[in-house]
C-alpha cells in the first residue's frame, strides 16, 4: 500500500528509525483504505498522504521521550498519532478515547488485526475529564475539541498531578 522505503527515508531525515515498524504501518495503511469505504475515517487514503499527513506525524510525536508510561490519544479518529505512537514504542500503555461508535469499531478492528494492545473509551474528552479518566495519563494527544473547552484546561484535568506540577 505505502512506499516503505519512502516512508524510512522520510522518517531518518527526521531522525526517526521507522524500519521496525514499517511493515506494520503498511498493514494499518491497507487496513484504513479498506475500511475508509465503508465509514469515512480520514479524507487522506493515497499512499504518500497517509505517509506524510498521518504516519510521519504520528512518529514525530511517538519519538518525543516526553511520550512514555499511560498515554491517551483525545479524539483519535481512525487511531493517528495513538496507534502509531503504539507500534513505535509498544511499552506504551495506550487509551484511545473517540466518541464516534463507528470509529470505535474500527479502532478495535484495527489493533486486533495489528497486534497492539489498547483500552477503548467511547466518550467525548470533555466528560471523560470530568469522570474516571481525570489524572490518569503521563501523556495526551490531541487534534480537535469542543471550542468551548480551552485545550489547554481539558489536557491538564487528563494528565497525571504529578505531571501538572512541572
């Protein structure tokens, strides 16, 4: 589906190793276009599109040592930057929270089929900050929210005390 090779070059010039995780990048991508005609997951289905827009963001956030320990992914759509971030540093103890049930399917379809272990929250960010979730990550990503909740005060209800107090 993807140029592999491509995908290293692009990723060194960065300063990130994707060579161990290609294979399963390549995977993910079949996965996504096959299921993007069923249920639309992301606008982005050409191979040097899911490379660059989705792929090698998601690796330049999963290589930032800041990303460790229990890391949630708000909003994660079809799993980008959350799975990536997995396969990259499978030590990860990853949450992908979406409140789209569709998405949800296709998230548990996909880290079933890729080999990664993940918890699903079927939940909008806002609520979850305000329940169970409040505290629990060392790290939270994000690309869209609510505009009336600043991201900055949803992101601080999700991560950890210990992180707040940096």
């Amino acid at each position: 589906m993807i140029d592999t090779e491509r995908l290293i070059r692009k990723a060194a010039a960065y300063g990130i190793d994707a060579a161990p995780v290609v294979r399963k990048l390549d995977e993910y991508a079949a996965l996504l276009v096959e299921y993007n005609q069923k249920v639309n997951l992301t606008a982005i289905t050409d191979a040097e599109g899911i490379e660059d827009r989705h792929f090698i963001d998601s690796l330049l956030l999963a290589a930032r040592p800041e990303v460790c320990g229990r890391m949630v992914d708000v909003g994660t759509g079809a799993g980008f930057p959350g799975i990536v971030a997995k396969l990259f540093r499978p030590e990860l103890d990853l949450t992908l929270m979406e409140p789209t049930g569709k998405r949800v399917d296709f998230l548990k379809y996909a880290c079933s089929a890729l080999g990664v272990e993940a918890e699903f929250a079927k939940e909008r960010a806002e609520e979850a900050a305000r329940k169970q979730w409040r505290e629990s990550f060392d790290a939270v990503s994000y690309t869209h929210l609510r505009a009336h909740e600043t991201r900055h005060d949803l992101v601080c209800r999700l991560l950890l005390e210990k992180k707040k107090k940096k």
